[in-house]
C-alpha cells in the first residue's frame, strides 16, 4: 500500500510550516552554481503544494528568503528575486485551478518592485480562493516580526488604547504578521540542519517538528506523505500526560 493511503484523512495538520534548505548543497553536489538549485526547488514548492491541498491542508507555509538571507551575495540574492518574480507569475494559474490563496509574511517592501507588484497581482486574483492558504514568507525573520509586534502594543499603550491588564497571548499573537492563520501544527525542514533560523519562534511554540536528510530540490509528494504519517504517529500531549490525552480521545 503507498504512503497516502495510510494517512489518516481526520488527523491532517491543519497548517504545515517549511524550511525549504539544501538548494546550494544539491547544485554543488552537481558542480553547478547554487542558483541552479534554487530553479530546482520551484518543481519542489509546486509539489508540496498540490500535495498538501490533496491531503486537505488549510493553511501551508514556506520559507522562502529570510531577513539573514539579505547577508548574501548579491548575484544570488538578484537570481533569488528574478525567480521570484518568474514563479509567481507562472504560478498563478495552478493557485487558481486549485482555489488556492496566496498570502505573505515578512518586510516585503524590502523586495524589488518587479516582485512586490507580481505578489500584488497574484494576491487580488487569488484573494476569494477558499480551499488551501499558501503563506509566503519573504524578508521574513521572526524575531523582526515579534519586535515590530512589541512596537505595535507599546504605542496603544502609551495612547492609553489598552491598559496592562490587556497584554496577553491573544493580544501578541493578534499583532504578529501571522495573525489571520493557526499556529503551525507541523514543520518541516530539509537538508539535516536541525535548527529553526528565525522562523516562526512564537507560533511554533506546540508545533511538532520533521526533519529529513532529503534537500529541498529532491523533496516530493512522498517526502510530504512521510512527514504526515510520521506527525500521526505522535501524541501531542500540550503539557497533559499521556493519560489524559487518552482519556479525551475515548
Ligand atoms: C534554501 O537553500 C533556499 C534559501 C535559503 C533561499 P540554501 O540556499 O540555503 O541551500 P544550502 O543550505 O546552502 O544548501
Ligand atoms: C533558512 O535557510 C531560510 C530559508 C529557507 C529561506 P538558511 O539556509 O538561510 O538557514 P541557515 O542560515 O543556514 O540557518
Ligand atoms: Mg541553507
């Protein structure tokens, strides 16, 4: 029996979050230039992405090019943008076919303003598009996001907005960029690097995490099917014991 068949269609996460690594590793291993596996990883993006709206997936997330990543060098970083651009322009059409919305995270002003104006574009057009969210994160770094979130609490606090009593979890959550989806209930990054890079540090707080030796440029439907079946293997147990997570579920 394949993979997806064993998968548990009423245990699906309901939003997945992605580190897409190994592009550099996959050219190299080739004795190409890097970028060479950066247009690889676009065959990977629409993979996971189908695959993810199949299974039923609401909300998908992927990290795309994080605040650190402006720290490269510019030839790469150009590429990284003019592929972009190309992406989602030939995207939009497999969003559309698959009632697919398309949404960003991060300090895209930063971005060039060939990429603003296609994600401007592909967001309008895809804004209605109910059955998955596909959630870019672009300029994206989650310790920007969590002091911009501070900013945003501190100035309605000095206009007396809110008092003290009212900062909470909501409150921060509420005015973090990711404010309109879930927390993440599985994340995923390849390569074999086990670190999170400044990704999502506040909404991955009870996320369950998959690592996979496979490179982003490799990753396919299966190696999404496996990460799944591997998450319905776990107990998420939120602080209780085991115990009780049982007893609720019965
Ligand atoms: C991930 O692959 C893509 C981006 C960060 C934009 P890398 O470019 O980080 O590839 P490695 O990690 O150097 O192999
Ligand atoms: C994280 O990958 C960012 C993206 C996937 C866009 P990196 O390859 O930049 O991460 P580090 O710096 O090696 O941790
Ligand atoms: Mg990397």
């Amino acid at each position: 029996m394949s993979l997806v068949n064993t998968i548990d269609r009423n245990n699906v996460p309901q939003h997945i979050a992605v580190i897409m690594d190994g592009n550099g590793r996959w050219a190299k291993q080739q004795g190409k230039f890097r970028v060479f596996g950066h247009k690889h990883g676009v065959k990977s993006v629409r993979e996971v992405t189908e695959g993810a709206a199949e299974l039923g997936v609401k909300y998908l997330t992927l990290y795309a090019f994080s605040t650190e990543n402006w720290n490269r060098p510019k030839l790469e970083i150009d590429a990284l943008m003019t592929l972009m651009v190309k992406t989602i322009k030939s995207e939009t059409d497999t969003l559309m076919k698959n009632n697919i919305r398309l949404s960003t995270i991060g300090q895209t002003e930063n971005l060039p303003n060939d990429c603003k104006e296609e994600l401007k574009q592909a967001m309008e057009l895809t804004k209605d598009n109910t059955h998955m969210t596909l959630i870019l994160a672009l300029s994206y770094s989650s310790k920007w996001d969590i002091v911009d979130s501070v900013k945003k609490i501190a100035t309605q606090y000095k206009s007396g907005d809110i008092n003290l009593e009212d900062i909470n979890e909501e409150l921060i959550s509420n005015t973090l960029a990711t404010k309109h989806f879930p927390d993440p209930d599985l994340m995923i990054r390849t390569s074999g690097e086990q670190r999170i890079s400044n990704y999502l540090l506040w909404e991955l707080a009870y996320s369950e995490f998959y690592f996979t030796d496979v490179l982003w440029p490799d990753f396919r439907k299966e190696h999404l099917h496996a990460a799944i079946a591997n998450y319905q293997q776990r107990e998420r147990r939120f602080g209780k014991t085991g115990e009780q997570v049982a007893k609720n579920k019965s």
